[in-house]
C-alpha cells in the first residue's frame, strides 16, 4: 500500500503543476483572442494547431497526450472566442 499511496502522491503533485500551467495557458489564449478580435485574425489556426500536435509523436504516450491537446486547444478557441 505505501507503493500506491507514493504514487498517487507523485500524480497528485503533478496535477497539481499540470492545473497550474493550463490555468495560465488559459489566460493566454485569452489575450491572444483579444489580439486576434484587434486584428481581424480568425480564431482557429490549423497550421499553429498541427505543430503542437506533431509535437506530441515524439513522446511515449504520444497518442493519448495528442488526445488531451486536441481537448486543450478546443478549450483554447471557445476562450478566444468569447
């Protein structure tokens, strides 16, 4: 048991880094929406989007954390959006 609690531990300080760094993620796509709705610039940028996603190929659960940056982005957009 003291295995899986270390574990968790070591997920939950991680969560705890990966909520922080959305949070400000979140806040910059917020004044990049703004910056888009100043200069008439769309909101989706599929050249910008397809570069975060190819980086993703390189890691070893690249498919999952590809996953999870489509949801990201998606987000991304609807805050740009506002």
């Amino acid at each position: 048991m003291d295995k899986l609690l270390n574990a968790r531990s070591q997920i939950d300080k991680i969560d705890d880094q990966i909520m922080e760094l959305l949070d400000e993620r979140y806040s910059l796509s917020i004044q990049i929406g703004k910056i888009k709705q100043e200069t008439k610039s769309p909101v989706l940028d599929s050249n910008r989007e397809q570069t975060v996603l190819d980086k993703t190929s390189k890691l070893t659960h690249s498919h999952t954390i590809r996953n999870v940056y489509k949801s990201i982005m998606d987000e991304s957009k609807k805050l740009q959006g506002k």
